[in-house]
C-alpha cells in the first residue's frame, strides 16, 4: 500500500509543479514570451477549450442552414413542400373516392343492377360524406319553469331597490 501512496504522490507532484514555459528569439536568445504553467492548469485549460468548441460546434450546427450539408438533415423548404404535397395528395385521393364511387354506380345503372327509381347523384356523393343530424335546442315548457324557479332563488327580492338619484327625478 505504501507504493501506491508514494506514486500517488509523485503524481501529485508532477501534476502541480510549477514550470515555465519560455519563448526565446533564437539568433539573440532575448526572452520573447514567458509563462509559469502547472499539468494541472494545462489540463483544466485543454479540457475547458474542448468542451467550449464542442458546445460552438453543435449550436452554430443546430441554428444556422449549416445543418442542412450534414446527411440525415432536410432543408425546411422541403420540409414545407412536402407537407403542401402531402395535403394535395389527401384532398386528391378523396376526390378520386367520390369520383370512382359515383362512376360504379353509374355501371350498376347501365348494367341493369340498380333500379333508376333508386339512383339519386346527390346520395351517391353524400354516401362519402357523413351527414350531422340537427338537433332540436328550443327550451321545453318544463326547462322554462326550472329557468323562472332557479331566478326567483337567486333573485330574492322582486322589486330592486332604487338609487337616491332616481326618486328625486320622480318627485
């Protein structure tokens, strides 16, 4: 146990030594450029710049028509038109459902398999469509009772009483 607390050790120390980085002009030898760095430091800096490009990487991917060149990705304006065909398309094939439904009943006419007594255009084409019953909304007498008992309760008082400004206007 004590090896591994010795190289956890000189790990430790390699890890936060202190060291120079110096940049040298080398025909003078001048100091160009000096910096006092640890591993450590490099590594936090290393780890921070990646993760700082990946982060710019994704949302310059994500929020720009930059994503529409990466395979898998379709452009919005296909999108758009496939959409618009799509809902051509539905509309379409509900026109050619009517038509088709019309014209066999047009062949059991001419065949000689539907009465023509029976045959009305307008039902063949309502066949597809459904039809919403009315419905009756009058009040019956008994729901204008209930609606007269429900304001009388609410209303306890039949004659409201009057402001100040209309009794003098009487006198």
């Amino acid at each position: 146990m004590s090896k591994k607390r010795q190289k956890r050790k000189v790990i430790k120390e390699n890890l936060f030594n202190k060291r120079r980085l110096i940049i040298l002009n080398e025909d003078t030898f001048e100091e160009t450029f000096s910096l006092k760095l640890t591993l450590m430091n490099v590594f936090v800096v290393a780890t921070l710049g990646a993760i700082i490009i990946t982060i710019v990487t994704t949302f310059i991917i994500a929020f720009t028509p930059l994503r529409e060149f990466i395979p898998g990705y379709s452009s919005s304006k296909l999108k758009r038109d496939a959409l618009e065909l799509a809902l051509k398309s539905d509309s379409l094939s509900k026109a050619l459902q009517r038509n088709e439904a019309y014209i066999q009943s047009i062949q059991k006419v001419l065949t000689g398999e539907l009465e023509y007594a029976k045959f009305n255009k307008d039902s063949i084409l309502s066949a597809a469509d459904e039809v919403v019953p009315q419905v009756n909304l009058s009040a019956s007498k008994q729901e204008m009772e209930l609606r007269k008992q429900v304001a009388v309760e609410e209303n306890p008082h039949p004659n409201p009483p009057q402001r100040r400004g209309s009794q003098n206007s009487e006198k």
